[in-house]
C-alpha cells in the first residue's frame, strides 16, 4: 500500500513539474522572438535564391551544360531541397524538436554554401573559358567537377530540410492559441514570414545577382554565406526567449498505428453512437495540448480502429493504455482523417509551382535573348537573373495590401473576421497563375515575330531588338499569385493540420513544391522529345528564335485550368478541422473544452 502512495505522489509531482514548464514556456515567445527568427529565414532564402535565380547562368556559361541539362538539374535541386523538409519533419515531431532542427539544418547548409562558394572561386572546379560565338565547341564540367557541385547542392537540400518545415511552425508557435489577442496575431504572422521571406528574394535578384554577373561569382556565393553565418548565431542566441514545443513522437507511427487497427478490425460491426468510441484523454493529453480532436462522419472505415473489443482488455480508467496497434484513440483517428482530408487540396498546388518553375529556366533565357538596356539611352543592362524583381515587388506589394485593402473589402462579401479564408486565397492565386502563363505565351509569340522579321531566326545568341520589359506582366502576374496561393497554402497546412504534426504538415508545402518542380522536368523531357522534327530541332530549343516555347506555356495554360476545376470541387466538399480548444482560465487554471469547426 505505501509502495501505491508513493507512486501515487511522485505522479503528482511529476504532473506538477510538467504543469509548471508548460506555464514557463507559456510566458515565452511573442514578438520579441520574431527578428531572429525572422533573420534566420531572410539569410536561408538570400542564400537559396541568389544562386537558383541566376543558376541557369552559372550552369550554361560557368560549367557548359547544355539548356535542357541545366534546366533539368535546377529543377531537380528545387525538387530534392523542397522533398527534404519531409525528413526534417519528422525529427523534429518525433525526436528533437523544432528549435535543434532548424540549428542543425542552418549549420549542414553553412557547409554546403561554403563548398558551393569555393568551388565557383577557384579555376580548378571549372572547365576552361570559351568563346560563347562558338558555344558547341565549349568543353562541359568534368565529372568530378560536377560531383563538387552536386554534393553541394546535396548539402544545401539536406540542411533546407531541416530550415524549412520548422520555422513556419515554431515562429507561430510563438503565439498562444488560446489567447485571442495573440491569435490574430498568429494569422498575421504567416504575412509577415512571406514578407520578410520576399525581402530576402528582393535582394537575391537584384544586389546579389548584380554581384555574380559583374562581380564573380566567388563574390556572389560569398555575400550569401556569410548572411548564412551571422543568421545561424542569431538564431541560437534567441534560445532563452522561445517558446518551445517538446516533441510527442513519431506522427507517421501513430497514423499507421491507426491504419492497422482499423485494418484489424475491418469485419468488426460498427458502434451506432459515436460516444461509444474509445476516447483517453491522459493518453493524448502531450498531442493535444491545444485541444483534442471530434469525431467527424467521413472515412468512417477509420473509426473502427476507435472501437473496443473484448480482446482490447480495456478497464475504462484513463490509466489503461491498450495496444496502439489494435485500438486507438478518437482523437488519433482523426488525426488520419485531417491528413486524408489535406491531400486534394495539398494535390491542387501542384502546378502553380510547374508554372511558377519557368521563370528561372525559359523565362529567363527568353529575357537573355532580348534587349535589356534600362532606356535607350542607357549603359546599364538587366542581369537576366534579376528579372525576377517583379515577381518579388509584385508579391511584395500584394501582401502589403492584403491586410490594409483586401480584407477589409472582402469582409463585406464573406462576412468573415480575416476577410478571405485561406481556401478562398488559394483559389484566387490559381486563377491568376493560370492568366500567367496565359500572357507568358503571347509574349513569347511576340518575341518570335520580331526575331523573325530581324532576320534572326538562326541566330542563337543574338539580341532580339525587342524591349526585355514585355516579360513584366508574366513575372508580376506570377508574383501577385505567390501572395495568394503560397501564403493560403501555408495558412491551410499549419491550420488544419493536427497540431502535434505541423511540421510535417508544413513539410507537405515544400513537398507540394518539389512535386511541382519534378513535374516540370517531367514535362520539359517529354515536351523535348516528342516535340522532335526530322531536323533535329525541337519546341524547347537551345535557340528559342527556332523552338515553340509559346506551344509549351499554353500547354501548362490548358493543365492549369484544368486543375482550377478540379480545385474548385474540392474546396466545395472539404470539411474542416472539428477542434476542441482547451480554454485555459489565468484565476485557476482550469481547463473546459470549446468547439471550434
């Protein structure tokens, strides 16, 4: 009997003790973490964009891949960096937190920015120069040459993973939920990170490719990993302020805990009540610290995990814990189900990201081929790389006015507090992606035109006397559709996402991205080899002047329609998050359960 008291009591204080730190943590975070937070994005995107915003430069002209190589291998680098945060992910839910994967992830990137940086300084990582009249005479990267590089970007991958599906998620974390001051805080917040984020591109297309192009490319790699560095000791030096979140364990163990359960239990007889459930609220209480999960009618094949069986041995004390892989959890189960239910919508950004992908690879080469003097009078020429500026300011100016225009007006149609849900944000930036590549075709088909009565049709590298300002409108209608869908899509995962699996759940929008950018090479290797004529040449030509890029935007126009409607129907039958928030009383603690749907 006394051996049960002292278990007893050192159950208590062990419950104290876990009480009293979630009340610590509770007083951290707020604004006065954000600037490093903040810092640590801004110097990852600088670094990231400053090389992928001119890499077709560094490949085609540094290294001498071919066009079609070269864009295959920047999408690909795109795909891996964006399918990597699904590894972070996971550490961090399930092992060591959001904080020491972002610091682990910025120090792999540090390494691969510093390799990156070396081999653009020294002659030995090039090929020798060539005379780019005679561009087929120029002898490609070896391959160990290329192996430098490839290992470098490997790191770059391996260290956004562990960058990119955490910040999202710890720097909203640092406000309270449950607090309705620091709630809309939190909505406010993902505008704030896309912000910051696109000041950092700002400065990517402009100064640091500006750098590359008149400066070397030792100097442009470099600037980025030094903003690397600092970033990585300001992150750390915040760690007194944050607010931070202990991980609960493995979220992809739990949903195939529930998938085999109810898997074992498929002959079992469905309960008719739902209250007849099993629910454990001491089992779940370190997954649902914000509030638990309601039983919802869809995929009710995986309720049968929840139902309780004679073979469960199940007491009916919150003590028992049964076997996860015969019984689970109400709450459990619909953590599988908020997952399932992300996947179409997850599914629908897909090919925004294909055809935002072309402005780093065509549209740029499109903007190599023309004249890019400032004015007539003028010296200056645009660095093809720097096109991208649009994109930024266009995205930039939109999210300035998102919360001081567009709310407000969309308030009085939706009669919503934040003016537009992130499915209604999303499905605008859909419809203006699509017009983007719409007007990308036309402009190319004007590019031609003019290349053809100026008698250049053969010539490659010649100047199309055509002003490169004509590729604006795809750039900015690009841009303003990143302000829509982006931030929606962001908004969406980490929302309705369970939030013990939000970082895996903001590592489905990077996932979302590499998909994008694996489609797009997909594409562009069909395109190139079923567009062959007898002649050799192709619609994705090394001379655009001689290809049908115009052809192949308006086939990404066409597919992005497409998936407009399949878009629509999903985001008509979607159903949301049922939560039930725990509302914490500052007198005494208490907690009571409030619906939130």
């Amino acid at each position: 009997m006394r051996v049960l008291v002292t278990m007893g009591k050192e159950m208590e204080r062990d419950d104290q003790k876990k009480r009293h730190a979630q009340h610590v943590e509770k007083r951290k975070g707020g604004l006065i973490t954000m600037p490093f937070i903040f810092a640590n994005e801004i110097s990852e995107k600088l670094a990231v964009v400053g090389f992928s915003a001119n890499m077709i430069t560094y490949l085609t002209q540094q290294l001498h891949m071919p066009l079609t190589k070269a864009a295959t291998t920047l999408t690909n680098f795109n795909g891996t960096a964006s399918l990597a945060p699904l590894l972070g992910a996971f550490i961090a839910d399930a092992y060591i937190g959001r904080f020491w994967t972002i610091a682990a992830g910025s120090l792999i990137y540090q390494l691969g920015m510093i390799t990156l940086t070396i081999s653009a300084s020294f002659p030995l990582f090039r090929p020798p120069r060539c005379d780019l009249a005679h561009h087929h005479q120029c002898k490609e990267a070896s391959p160990w040459q290329l192996a430098v590089l490839y290992a470098s970007l490997l790191l770059n991958a391996l260290g956004a993973g562990g960058i990119r599906p955490c910040v999202v998620a710890f720097g909203a974390e640092q406000f309270d939920e449950s607090d309705p001051k620091e709630k809309t805080k939190t909505w406010n917040f993902f505008n704030w990170y896309y912000f910051c984020m696109g000041v950092a591109m700002l400065l990517a297309v402009t100064v640091v490719v500006y750098v590359q192009d008149n400066v070397g490319w030792g100097w442009g790699l470099g600037i980025p990993t030094m903003a690397m560095g600092i970033s990585v000791v300001s992150f750390v030096a915040g760690y007194p302020m944050y607010r931070r979140m202990e991980p609960s364990g493995s979220p992809f163990t739990r949903l195939a805990q529930v998938a085999v359960a109810a898997a074992r239990k498929r002959k079992v007889e469905m309960v008719s009540d739902p209250r007849e459930l099993y629910e454990n609220d001491e089992l779940d209480k370190d997954i649902s610290i914000l509030g638990k999960l309601a039983h919802t009618k869809q995929l009710r094949f995986l309720d049968k995990a929840a139902i309780v069986t004679a073979s469960d041995a199940i007491t009916g004390t919150a003590k028992t814990y049964p076997n996860p892989w015969r019984l689970s959890t109400v709450h459990r189960v619909e953590e599988l189900k908020s997952i399932i239910r992300m996947f179409p919508i997850w599914a629908a950004g897909i090919l925004v990201i294909t055809a935002s992908s072309q402005q780093h690879t065509f549209s740029l080469q499109q903007a190599r081929t023309m004249d890019r003097h400032v004015s007539p009078s003028s010296s200056f020429l645009i660095p093809p790389g720097s096109m991208t500026v649009f994109t930024m300011l266009a995205m930039l100016a939109t999210i300035s006015l998102y919360d001081r225009a567009i709310i407000p007006l969309a308030r009085r149609v939706t009669r919503l507090d934040r003016g537009l849900s992130f499915l209604h944000r999303m499905g605008v930036g859909f419809v203006i992606s699509t017009l983007a590549t719409l007007v990308a075709g036309f402009v190319e088909a004007k590019r031609k035109r003019v290349a053809s009565e100026s008698g250049l049709v053969d010539s490659a590298n010649a100047v199309v006397p055509i002003p490169v300002f004509w590729l604006v409108p795809q750039y900015a209608l690009h841009g303003v559709a990143e302000a829509f869908t982006s931030i929606g899509h962001l908004e969406f995962f980490y929302d309705q996402a369970p939030e013990s699996m939000r970082s895996t759940a903001t590592a489905l929008f990077w996932l979302a991205i590499a998909s994008g950018s694996y489609v797009s090479t997909l594409l562009v290797e069909v395109v190139h080899k079923y567009s062959a004529g007898p002649d050799n040449e192709n619609w994705l030509s090394d001379n655009l002047n001689k290809g049908k890029l115009d052809y192949f935007y308006w086939i990404i126009t066409v597919l992005q329609a497409l998936n407009l409607v399949y878009y629509l129907v999903c985001a008509r039958f979607y159903t949301f998050k049922p939560l039930q928030l725990r509302k914490r009383e500052v007198e005494d603690d208490a907690v009571e359960l409030n619906s939130k749907v």
